[in-house]
C-alpha cells in the first residue's frame, strides 16, 4: 500500500469513529482513511456495559473526570453535551433509554446496535476504513505525515490520534499510541496505571473468603496525615482476589493514585453510620452481636466482621467491654483494607494518565506542538467515573476533532 488522503484517524474506537464522522460531515468531498490494528474494529464498544454499551450519562460534568484539569475537561464537555449525543444518536437510529441510576443505554440493549450505526454512518459520509492495519511509524513529511506499517506507508496531510490508552489492551489499545505521540513531541504524564479496575487483598484476608457477596459499602481514601481524600458509596463485591463491584471501580485511580504516598483505603460496610454512631447503639444492644450484625449483613459476612474484631458474637452489645465495642465499632466502618494491588490493564475499563491536556488546543484538539496532528478519546489524560463518562468524553473529544480536522 502507498497511497495518499487528506485526513488519516489511528483508531476505530468510539473517539476515531466520532472524529471520522463529522470530519465527513463537514466535506464529504475530502478522503477519510480510518486504520485500526485489531482484526475488527470497536471491540470496546461490543464489551462495554455488560454487552449494553452504556453510552452517556443523564448529567455529565467535569467533576465526574480526573487527570487533567477539570476547568480544562468541562470545556471539551460542552462542545458536544449529552443532549447533543442523544440527539446525534436518535439521527443515526439508536434511540437511548434512561436507567433509574442515570445511565443512558440504547433501547435495544446491545452494543452492536451502536457500532453498527457508527460504521454506518462514517461509510455514508464518504469514510474508508482499513483493518487491521497497524501503525508502527508517524514521521513529518513536507506539510503533512507520512503513516508505516507494515503493509506500506500512506501520506496524509492530517494525522488523528485515536488510539486509545493501555486498558483492556486485548481489544487493541495496547499503548504503542502514547509511543506515535512522542516521537511528534508530546509528552506524557509521569504515571499511566490502571482505572476502574479491581483491587486486590492478600489471599488470606477474610474478604477474599466471602467471594459473591454484593452490599452497599463507603470506600474511603484517606492521607498518610488521616485527611479525607475521597469518598464513593456504591454496592461492593466482594470476590476471590479482593474486592470489585462499582464502588471500588470508581475509587481504584484515586487509591493507586495517591498509595505511593502511604495513603489508606477505609470501607465502612454500613454506609450512613460511623463508628461513634455505631458503638453508642453497642451500649444499648441486648441481641447478642452476631445475631444483630445478621439483620444488616449476610452471615458469612457477619460472622467474619465479629472474628476480625476479636468479637464473640454470642455475647450482646451490652456485655461487650469498651475496647472490644470500639473495635467491633471500628472494624464494621472505618475498617483499613490492605490493599496490594489492581487487577491491571488487563481488567481495567479505562487509563489513567496519558498526553495533558495542556498540550492540546482545546477549541480543536489540534497539538500545540505539532501543527496538523490532532489527539481525542481515552489516549489524552481524562478518565471517568462508571455510567458512561468515559464514553461522554470520547464523543466530546471526538465530535471537536472531526468538526476542526
């Protein structure tokens, strides 16, 4: 292959898909030439939301997003907005339905229904897609790029970074993108790890021995000074290697985030409660203590909060001394996890990490060092909450991309 066009997108996932669309709304007149490496293309968006594909949010805002700044994120945001994205969808026919949590998904629950649209409707606005084709090489030639693989070169006067992080990396986004951005001058943070991914407990500690149990908790991460960093309460899985469920999803690049600074994950398995709360109702409690944990919890769990606060749960809040109620106390909502790691990219539905946004032209997405180059979706250092954020900024990025380009 050695061809030219006018604008080359690096990635068929949501963000490429969205640049290449409105890029061929704008002049359909123009060649669009869209490379993906992976056998096919949009293998995240199949996976995504349990096969669903939760694609936005009822209320996206920035708050909802870390990395980069969020004045900065919010921005990008409001170029394409939610309801922007639900009418852009409703046009390519896939109506959306809106869940009591406030996730967005399409009526057919089926995220083929929304690649099939996409891949449609980029090929009617005149978009050739090629597959799998991956990209080894990006160099400047004369007023443009010249793109290698090893199927060839093609020169193109506009080069899209599409290509996603490093999550999920069976699906093709396996961070050799973050390598073609260097080479072009960009810089990248100075950690990538693992978003919205699992955590991992010593293989003896009681969670791991309470595998399926699903409950309501509060995860805290706290500084190594004991201040509050941040809170999530959500339901909580406990599962054979530690924890997961979307509580701890949503806290993980927080956690991982600040753990090199000697920071702590705290769960309180009764959200609402603290410990004070908890112990003053100890004083007053004729239940034995198993019994009452068991009108809260299921038993295997209460059975093991007792045994982990050194606790006999046959013995009723009243009898308890002062010490074993604080540790009971202590243990049922302010408890330390002693987390050792993440599940990795493997597992992880997103990156953390990636080029700053400080980099790129917000208005365009255009590079601020090297003209003709632009960057959208998860390859740029913005990661979100579960419910379809992540998505949410993915069409954002990707509809001010195609729209510029």
């Amino acid at each position: 292959m050695n061809e030219t066009c006018d604008i080359l997108i690096v990635g068929a996932g949501a963000a490429g898909l969205m640049a290449a669309i409105f890029a061929g709304r704008q002049d359909s007149g123009r060649k669009i030439l869209v490379l993906d490496g992976a056998k096919k293309p949009g293998a995240k968006i199949l996976v995504s939301g349990g096969s669903r594909c939760n694609v936005t949010h009822d209320i996206v805002e920035a708050s909802a997003f870390a990395g980069s700044s969020r004045n900065a994120i919010g921005k990008v945001l409001r170029r394409f907005d939610v309801d922007q994205t639900v009418k852009f969808f409703q046009e390519i026919g896939v109506p959306l339905k809106r869940e009591v949590t406030g996730k967005l998904f399409p009526v057919t629950d089926s995220a083929r229904t929304v690649l099939d649209a996409l891949m449609r409707e980029a090929r009617r606005t005149g978009v050739t897609f090629q597959y799998p084709y991956r990209v080894q090489a990006i160099t400047r030639r004369g007023g443009g790029f010249e793109v290698l693989g090893e199927w060839g070169s093609i020169t193109a006067q506009k080069v899209v970074l599409a290509t996603g992080g490093k999550s999920l990396p069976r699906s093709g986004s396996d961070g050799y993108g973050y390598t073609l951005a260097r080479a072009l001058g960009h810089n990248l943070t100075k950690r990538i790890f693992p978003a919205l991914v699992p955590l991992t407990l010593p293989p003896d500690h009681f969670v791991c021995g309470l595998s399926g149990i699903t409950l309501p908790t509060t995860l805290t991460v706290v500084s190594s000074t004991g201040k509050k960093l941040v809170s999530f309460t959500d339901s909580t899985l406990c599962t054979h290697f530690g924890l997961s469920g979307p509580s701890v999803l949503d806290i993980s690049r927080y956690y991982l985030e600040a753990a090199p600074n000697d920071a702590a994950l705290l769960i309180n398995w009764l959200p609402e409660i603290d410990a004070e709360q908890f112990e003053r109702g100890l004083q007053t409690e004729r239940r034995p203590v198993g019994r009452m944990l068991q009108q809260q919890f299921p038993e295997r769990l209460a059975r093991a909060l007792c045994d982990y606060a050194g606790v006999d749960a046959a013995n009723s809040g009243m009898a308890l001394s002062r010490q074993m109620r604080k540790s009971l106390a202590q243990t049922v909502t302010t408890m330390n996890l002693p987390v050792t790691g993440d599940r990795g990219f493997t597992y992880a539905e997103v990156t953390a990490g990636g080029i700053p946004l400080a980099e790129i032209r917000l208005e365009t997405m255009e590079s601020r060092g090297c003209s003709g180059l632009y960057l959208c979706g998860e390859i740029c250092d913005v990661d979100g909450r579960i419910g379809g954020y992540n998505f949410q900024w993915a069409w954002s990025s990707g509809y001010t991309v195609g729209v510029s380009v």
